[in-house]
C-alpha cells in the first residue's frame, strides 16, 4: 500500500512562498493499492487527488469540520459522470452524512446544488463498505476525542496495518487513548495530529488536536514501525517545521509534507 498526503495542513489552506516545502493544502489522505482505492477527508488537498477507474474508490470521513470537506467539489475529475465515488463515514449514517454535503454546497454557499448535481457520487453506510472491501482488506473505525465528535480509521492488508488518527486530542479521555494504543499496537504507520506543541496546549484544552512530542510518545506506547505527524498548524512555516524535524527525539516520527507518498 502506498499512502500519499494530499493535504497536510490544519484548520485553514495557506498560501505563501514560507510554505511551500510542506504544502498549504488543508487534510486529505489516500491509500492506494492496485485493487483500491481509500481517501480520507476532502480537505483542499482532494483537488489533487486522481479518482482511478481501474478499481473502486471510497472517500472517506472523519468529521465534517471545513478543512475536512472544503476541496470536495475542487476536484475537477467528480465531475466527470464515468468516476464512480462511493462516500461514507463511520462518524454518522449515510442519509446524515448527504445531508451534510447537500446543505455545505448548496447555492446559498456555493454556485450549485453539489450532491443532487453529481449523481456520481453514492452515500452508504460505513458497514457496506467494510463489506465490499472484505476480500480485499480489512478497513475499521474507532472513536477520537474531537468536538463534535470524530473517527479514525484502520487499514489492514496482509502483514501491513495503516491507522489515521486525524483528528484528536490526545490526554483527555483515557479509555479513548488506550482503545487507540491497543489498536495501533505494531503499525507500519499511523498518522497523526501533531497541531501544536506540547507548550501550546494549555490555553488550547478542548480544541480537539494533540502535540508532536505526544506523537512521538504514542509512536513508543504502540511500538510502530513510523509515525507520520500532519495537520500541522496553519501557522507553523516551512522554517519551524524544519527546526522540529530536525529536533525529533525518535527516528520512527516524521513529518508528511503535501505530495509525500509513504510505501508500506
């Protein structure tokens, strides 16, 4: 499986030469493997995303917070009736989750009716999904600690196991942290919220996102094999993020730039 980031950025897109080796284009995930297809989020970075007809094509949710659904219709390729997207969430039921969409991109905000548009685009239950890909991977959620509330996911294929833990608070609630140790436990790779620092977290308690030292600490817990931090703060300019790269305590953790693709 190779798993390319599309989107690595938090809360807002930025845009400015300060930016550029990370990327300004808010979260958005893909798992590509030569029988699937699995994004995760549509945040601004889904508009690079190449939808394949060669297999099927899932996108995925962890929650509805803008910089997860703001690149939805800027993928100029949803638009072409022939690229069949399935869409779910293990976050809600699929007639909640259309309804989302249908009331995002509807012309009050945005010049079209996006989802009664494209007919290509099919909502289902997140169970359904789980059974379609059965016999090709395993693919499960679990719950984060996030306003509102949020869902990671696990990607099993063979020997390999991939978990996106975007978005979560991490230090909060311990049954939700320990559901996550337990099931990334010996992971190829998870990617994770690494928002703010550890020194930043005081005044933002309850915001729902954790630190990069937190990451670090969760890459020893689970003893996996790489740890992936994003959702870097919209702030947070190629210079800083090159000074905690550089200061990293573990050679396990790194951080994903826009346009990285990680085999595993």
């Amino acid at each position: 499986m190779d798993v390319i980031f599309h989107g690595v950025r938090g809360s807002t897109p930025t845009a400015d030469h300060n930016f550029l080796k990370y990327g300004g284009s808010t979260t958005c995930t893909e798992i590509l493997h030569d029988q699937f297809q699995i994004i995760f989020d549509a945040g601004t970075g889904f508009q690079d995303v190449a939808i394949l007809k060669d297999r099927p094509t899932y996108l995925i949710f962890s929650h509805f917070h803008y910089d997860h659904i703001q690149g939805l219709p800027f993928n100029h390729q949803i638009f072409d009736p022939s690229n069949k997207v399935t869409i779910s969430s293990g976050l809600v039921k699929a007639d909640e989750l259309r309804e989302v969409f249908v009331r995002a991109f509807q012309p009050m905000y945005f010049p079209i009716p996006l989802v009664d548009t494209l007919k290509n685009l099919k909502f289902v239950e997140f169970d359904l999904i789980v059974t379609d890909l059965s016999d090709l991977c395993s693919l499960s959620t679990i719950k984060l600690n996030h306003p509102g509330g949020a869902a990671g996911y696990i990607v099993k294929k063979d020997d390999k196991k991939v978990c996106v833990f975007l978005d979560h608070e991490y230090g909060l609630e311990p049954v939700i942290d320990n559901e996550l140790v337990n099931n990334a436990k010996d992971s190829d790779l998870i990617v994770w919220d690494g928002m703010f620092l550890d020194e930043e977290l005081p005044p933002k308690k309850g915001w729902g996102h954790s630190s990069i030292e937190q990451g670090i600490a969760f890459s020893e817990k689970t003893s996996c094999k790489s740890l992936a931090i994003a959702h870097h703060a919209p702030s947070r300019n190629d210079e800083q993020l090159n000074e905690h790269s550089n200061n990293l305590t573990s050679d396990k953790v790194f951080f994903a730039y826009q346009g990285l693709s990680h085999s595993v």
